[in-house]
C-alpha cells in the first residue's frame, strides 16, 4: 500500500472518528440536559424528533469544538498518542474552552456560572474523547510505520 493512500485512509478515518465523536457528545447533552423525553413513552414522532435534534446539536457540537480539535489530533497523530486518557482528557479540555469560549465574560459571575450546566459539557467532552479513541485514536500514527514483513510459516523441507 502506497504512503498516500494509507494517509487518505487515516484523513477519512480522523473524519469519521470526528463526527462519531460530535455526535456521542450531543447524545450525551441530550440525556444529560434534557432527559429521554417522550422517546420513554414510546411515540415515533417523538423518537423523530429528538433523532433530529441530536444530529442538529452535534453540527454545533462539531463546529464548536473543530479547531482545538484539530490541534488534539494532530499531536496524537504526530506524537502517537494512543491511550484512551489521552483523548478523553482532550476532549474534557476542548468542551472546558469551548464553554469560557460561549460564556465569555459572564464566567466569573458565581449566579451565572450556577446556571451553566459546565460540568455536564465537561462529561460530553470525556465521552466524545473516549468515542474518537475507540474509532480512530487507537492507530494514531500507525500511518507513519513502514510496513511489516510477512512472517509466515517457514517454507517445509
């Protein structure tokens, strides 16, 4: 296999890791923040609904959370970094940015800050981590490696 496509397979890979990811954090907002909802009363509008509001959410999730992302995966990658502490802290340390990044400001206020759900950002920023490991993470800079022989059975004689 050719150095450019093996890196074409890593850059579709890091994507798909990415959006997995974008989309594990919303799911985890969503339970955290607003619960199961009617999806518990077994409605298939309702199902619809907050299917749709997952997918919506994890757009912002991921457009939010991009660039420091990048940054993450490109030490990962470079460095590699292939523990799942690693990627779960990054992503605790990106949804921690993000958040001051939103609130701005208003972060000092003890009133305000009461009323952020910060620690639940927190945890989806672990869970999104934790679910870019599992699907890409774990390979980080395999890429780079050359290739292993084959080590099959010795030839018989």
């Amino acid at each position: 296999m050719s150095q450019t496509f093996a890196i074409l397979i890593r850059f579709s890979a890091i994507i798909l890791g990415f959006a997995a990811a974008a989309l594990a954090a919303s799911a985890f907002l969503h339970l955290i923040l607003i619960g199961p909802g009617e999806m518990a009363a077994g409605e298939p509008a309702g199902a619809g609904a907050y299917a749709f509001s997952v997918a919506f959410v994890a757009l912002l999730v991921a457009y939010f959370a991009f660039m420091p992302a990048i940054t993450a995966i490109l030490i990962g990658e470079f460095m590699p970094q292939r523990g799942w502490l690693y990627y779960s802290l990054c992503g605790a340390a990106i949804s921690a940015v993000v958040s001051a990044l939103i609130y701005g400001a208003r972060m000092d206020e003890a009133e305000a800050l009461a009323d952020k759900p910060l620690l639940s950002f927190i945890g989806a920023g672990l869970i999104a981590g934790i679910v870019y490991w599992a699907i890409t993470g774990r390979n980080a800079g395999r890429w780079r490696e050359p290739p292993r022989a084959d080590t099959g059975p010795p030839p018989a004689g």
